[in-house]
C-alpha cells in the first residue's frame, strides 16, 4: 500500500495534481481544498495517498495531513460512498466542520456536496457518529449555517462561489455574527479584484 509520496510537484489542475518521484509522474485526485494548498509546479512537496483499487483501475487520492487521509478513508467506509464523493464532501469545509455537522446529525450540511443526497447524508451520520471527534460542535454547526447564507449573499452579489467560500474561510472564528463576517468577507474580496 502506498502511504505517502514526496516529489516535486509538476502539475495541477482542477481535481489532480501530478507529482515527480523516481522518475515517475504519479497523478493524485485530490480535492479542491487540496490543490488550493499546493505549492507552485516544480516545488518539493508531501501527499499522504489512498490508492482505491477497481476492476478497470488504480486510482490514488493524495492529502495534505494525515488527518485528512483517515476522514477520507472512514468516509469510503460508508456504504454508498465512492472516492468521488468522499472528495466532494471534503470540498464542503474543514474537517472540524465536517465532524461537528456528523456530530450533531446535520444532513443538510453534507447534502451541499455534489451528487450527497439526504439518505446518503444520513448513513454517513449514523455510520460515522461515533467515529468523529468534533470540540464545541454546536459552535462550529451555528457559524456553518451563517456561512451558508453569507455564501448566497455573496453569489447573489455576483461573487463567483469559489472565491466566496474561500474568502468566508479566511474570515477569523474571532469574528462572529452575520453582519461582521460579511464585512470581513467582502473587505477581502474587494481588496483581491484590485
């Protein structure tokens, strides 16, 4: 099994990155949240790897912290769920959000990753319930519902999702209420468009 890769980093896209070790190019799926924390092409770099075997393929999913390889993996572990979508759930926010949302039996807030429906959300919640650790889970559940609504006041302001996610995760947990963090936000999103 291959536990982590360290190479230089020759390429990323959207939902891979390809990275150079002993004269191979090995391309790691990966999610968004991941690639953003990547490195420029041709810096040294670590990924922890999932390979998933099927029929028709060998498939490697990298992760930049450990932590992130052992969600992914209890996430597959649910029946129903693919690397896939285990990558589109992980997308959804930081893994403290996404184990307050298992915590406290919130599908709706698994349900915002493409292709989780509710029955699949709620598998997830009763398979994993016991699995994950979540401090102060109802805090972190109150300000994933805020950003939530930030997030369709920010798209509706004509932001680009990505760019408002992004900008809403950047947002100090210091700063709390809706009307302070959507201040925040768009401070930082206008100082990005000049």
């Amino acid at each position: 099994m291959i536990y982590s890769i360290e190479g230089t980093l020759a390429l990323k896209d959207d939902h891979f990155a390809v990275v150079e070790t002993g004269g191979l190019g090995l391309k790691l799926f990966a999610s968004r949240l991941t690639l953003e924390g990547l490195p420029a092409a041709g810096a040294r770099m670590r990924l922890f790897c999932h390979l998933h075997v099927r029929e028709d393929a060998l498939d490697l999913f990298g992760f930049t912290t450990e932590a992130e390889l052992v969600f992914f993996e209890m996430l597959i572990s649910v029946s129903g769920v693919g690397p896939r979508s285990a990558l589109a759930i992980l997308d959804t926010g930081p893994l403290e959000e996404l184990s307050a949302a298992i915590k406290e039996n919130r599908p709706d807030l698994l349900t915002r990753a493409p292709g989780i429906g509710r029955k699949t959300a709620e598998r997830v919640i009763v398979e994993l319930r016991n699995k994950v650790q979540a401090a102060k889970s109802e805090a972190t559940v109150a300000k994933m519902e805020t950003d939530s609504d930030l997030l369709e006041a920010l798209a509706s302001l004509g932001y680009r999702r990505d760019e408002a996610r992004a900008a809403l995760a950047k947002v100090g947990t210091e700063i709390e209420g809706t009307e302070a963090r959507l201040r925040a936000a768009l401070a930082m999103l206008s100082n990005k468009r000049k």
